[in-house]
C-alpha cells in the first residue's frame, strides 16, 4: 500500500509539473505504465485490461469514442477551489457499453453519459462527477446494482433500462425520466427548466426519501407525472404536492426554501453555493439523520475530492538559482 501511496505522489507531481505534455497512469497486476503523446487516455484504455485502474491528469483530454471494460477510471475532480493546482479533468461525451459491469468513474467532469440501447451494464458506479445528462437507452436488459452518488448533473437523467437503481446525495438541475423501483434519497432537484414539465415523468414503485424539491415553474404543485406507487418520505417541498397514487409520509411542505440553506439563490448549481442546512436538526430523515446532501449513506464531500492523493497547492520557480536549482515545492494529502 505504501508502495502504491509514493507512486501516486510521484506521478501526480511530475504529471502536473508539465501541462503541454498529459500523461495517464495505467495499473494493472501490479505493474505501472505511464502514457503521453497526443492521445493517451484513448493509448492506456485500449491497453487496458479488466480490473485496470486508469489515472487521469487534469485539464482536458480525450476520452475513447466507448467504455466497454471494466474499468477504475480516476481524474483529478471537477471543483475549482479544489483542483486550482491540478486543474480540473474535463474528457466530454462517453458512451459506454456491454462488457463495462462494475466501472467505476470518480473526479471527472464529462458531458452526456450515454449507456447503449439495450447493453446490460450492471453494478457500475459513478460519483463526485459532473456531467450534462445521462441516459440508460432502452428497458429490455435493465442495468442492475448500479450508483450514482455525490455527482452533480446539469441537465436530465434517463433510467428507462435500469432496475435497483440507487441515486444519492446529487444536486441535478434537471428531470428524472423512466425510472423504476429505485432509492432516491437525499438529493437536491433544482428543476430548472422554465417550461411546464414535471420533476419526475414516468417514475414508478420507488422509494423517495430526504430530498430537497426546487420548483422554478409557476404551477409548482407539479411535481410529478405519470408517477405512480412512489413512497415520498421526508422530503422537503416549497409546496404541498399532490398525492395521486403514491404515498406521502412525514414530509416538510411549503418550506421557504430561500432561507433553508447557509448559501444559496436561484435554481442551479452554482459552486459558490453553500448547501449545508441553517437548521439541520429541523429537518430530519427518515433514517433520523439530516434532509439533503450531507446526509443519509453517502455523504457530499467538500469539494468532491477523489480518493487519490489530492494535489493542495505547488510553487514552481520560474528560473534556477546560482547553483542549477530549481525551487519546486508540492502539498499532497492523502485522501481515505
């Protein structure tokens, strides 16, 4: 483990010293191999072999045109104030496929993940993310087991084709489509889209619990349609939903939700927001801890910080000294 620890430090300092040159560590059975050139995350995961971890620097790169291996796929995360001596790792669009169970993404900034029409992906898990949408193409061979935790997503999520679908303590902008016998729990849904669209469309039998419900749309009762045997527990609305056919139990209704968190305005994301409760012990869940991000199984993280050793802050003298010298200093902290 030590071995490891020194080789992350390594490779994080002498990734980071150089941007004009990206490099990606691939580990696998043991061994460590470091690739540059033009195209090196596409170079390592073509090498790659299931049970591989890859390592990505910051800053961004190019992504394999699919995922299809099971695969640890690493970046430096996607906060500024967290990545200021890294940058943040940005690779854009995937889309993964059949052959990917259990892939594990962390610490990335992506844009739309898209899983194939139809691919079973099972037990695959994504966190401390941001990404612009994600969509679970089809229904016929549902994706089992599958994570979705401490992300941010800025537009819609799509999960016609899954089935066990946990998603966690994430703040998403957008809508939850064609979704079925999930936990949902200790999320915060901004639903910023202006139009008349619901919240949640076509989401059934799941278990909705310690979520924080925004509502930018006038008709803001609208919180749900086509939803039917849902469970909502706990959950905090800015108004008193309709009930249809799902069961409501000990939810917080017409809460004003510009004074519920210690720094927050609108109906997006902002990384400046700060969304700890000003009162947490008001509002509990149902598992008796806090309602919203920093409760319930998956805590949020400040900053979203990936479990590889994390990168504070270098100075990098721009010139030697008299005696061939470089000053190079490095804060690296170990992440659990």
């Amino acid at each position: 483990m030590k071995s490891r620890l020194f080789f992350l430090f390594f490779f994080l300092i002498v990734t980071y010293i150089s941007f004009s040159q990206q490099r990606v560590a691939r580990h696998s059975s043991g061994i460590v191999t470091i690739y540059s050139g033009a195209n090196p995350f596409n170079d390592a995961y073509v090498a790659a072999v299931p049970g591989d971890t890859l390592y990505l620097p910051g800053g961004p790169i190019p992504s394999p045109p699919t995922i299809n291996k099971r695969l640890t796929i690493i970046g430096a995360g996607h906060y500024p104030d967290s990545t200021t001596a890294t940058q943040k790792t940005v690779i854009g669009n995937i889309v993964i496929q059949q052959d990917a169970d259990k892939l594990f993404l962390e610490g990335i900034e992506l844009g739309a993940i898209t899983i194939t029409l139809n691919h079973k992906v099972d037990s695959m898990i994504i966190t401390k993310c941001k990404f612009t949408s994600i969509n679970f193409q089809g229904s016929t061979s549902p994706c089992m087991g599958v994570l979705i935790k401490n992300c941010v997503i800025s537009g819609d999520g799509s999960f016609g084709n899954t089935n066990g679908l946990i998603f966690s303590n994430n703040i998403i902008d957008g809508r939850i489509l064609s979704l079925n016998n999930a936990g949902i729990s200790n999320n915060i849904f901004f639903y910023n889209a202006i139009s008349v669209s619901a919240g949640f469309s076509d989401v059934d039998n799941c278990l909705i619990s310690n979520n924080i419900f925004f509502r930018n749309y006038s008709g803001a009762t609208y919180i749900y349609s086509n939803s039917e045997l849902n469970t909502f527990a706990n959950n905090i609305f800015n108004v008193v939903p309709n009930i249809g056919s799902n069961t409501f139990i000990n939810n917080y209704n017409s809460v004003n939700l510009t004074s519920l968190f210690v720094n927050q305005t609108g109906n997006i994301f902002n990384y400046a927001h700060d969304y700890h409760l000003v009162n947490p012990d008001t509002y509990l869940g149902n598992d008796g801890n806090k309602v919203g991000i920093y409760g319930g199984l998956y805590p949020y993280k400040e900053g979203a910080v990936p479990q590889n050793p994390h990168i504070q802050f270098k100075i990098i003298g721009t010139q030697t000294n008299t005696n061939g010298e470089l000053n190079i200093q490095f804060k690296v902290k170990a992440q659990n």
